[in-house]
C-alpha cells in the first residue's frame, strides 16, 4: 500500500506557544500556505476546541469550479495548546451540513531547547473515498508544499 501521509519538520527558533498563536489564528493562514490557494479566514475567530469549525476563502483556477474561488468548512481535530492542532476540511453542502473529504492537516510541536520549536507538518489522505481521490488526485501539490509552508510559519513566529 502506498504511503497516505505527506510530513515535514523544521525547527523554529522560538518558542511552542508562539508559534502555536499563530497556527490557532486562521487569520495567518494564507500567510503560511505554500500552495497560494488559502485566500483568508471567513470567521476570523481564533481555533479554541476540538469540534469547531472555521471556514477559509480559497482560490484554485480549475474549470470545475469556474471563477477559482471555493470555500473550505475546516473541522478542529485536536486542540492540545501548544502540542498540537489539526483540522479535517470539507465544503458547505446545500442542506446546511458539511461534507468532509477525509484528508486531514496537523502540526506537532516539540521543544527542542529553551526557545526553539520542532514543528512537523503532516498532510494524510488516508481516510479520503476511492471516488475523491480518483476525482482530485493525492496529493494535490508536491511535497515542498510542506516545506515551504514551515518556512513561511517560521517567519511569521520569529516576527
């Protein structure tokens, strides 16, 4: 069976709650995605508890959603201040429910020193249907996505 999780580590010179800050605040979000597709937080409220849910603005230019903009229902997994954080995305469905694709974005912290961070950024598409995945494609971007997503959070929690 081929590999569902895509990881990356980097330290980052300052310290886990910090850096948590910034990851629990969807306003940063666009400002650390590697992919360019997060847009902003729709909410601007800042992560708190498992089970709540903040909806992001995104961009993608694909025929299928005519115009590049979507929004994304993100789903809290784990809120562990300032261990770790995780969401499951989705999209609003005409019903007012929220369909979830399955695919799930986490970070882990770790201290490693008294103001240095080892934050490893997980992608897993484990649990994402047969029919979206034959639909999408995993994953959707290269793996320097993760890379590029770490140093662009490293900049913003050494600011």
């Amino acid at each position: 069976m081929a590999d569902e999780t895509l990881t990356a580590s980097r330290i980052i010179n300052a310290p886990a709650e910090k850096i948590f800050a910034v990851l629990a605040d969807p306003t940063t979000h666009a400002a650390i995605d590697g992919t360019g597709w997060v847009r902003e937080s729709l909410d601007g409220q800042p992560l708190s508890a498992p089970g709540q849910v903040f909806r992001m603005a995104m961009y993608f230019p694909n025929a299928n959603r005519g115009d590049g903009h979507y929004r994304m229902a993100n789903r809290v997994q784990v809120f562990d201040p300032p261990r770790a954080v995780s969401w499951e995305p989705g999209q609003d469905t005409d019903d007012g429910d929220v369909r979830y694709g399955g695919w799930v974005w986490r970070y882990d912290l770790t201290a490693a020193g008294p103001d240095a961070t080892e934050v490893t950024l997980s992608y897993d598409w484990s649990a994402v249907p047969a029919v979206v995945r034959d639909h999408i494609g995993f994953p959707p971007f290269p793996a320097e996505h993760l890379t590029n997503s770490l140093a662009h959070l490293a900049e913003l929690a050494g600011a």
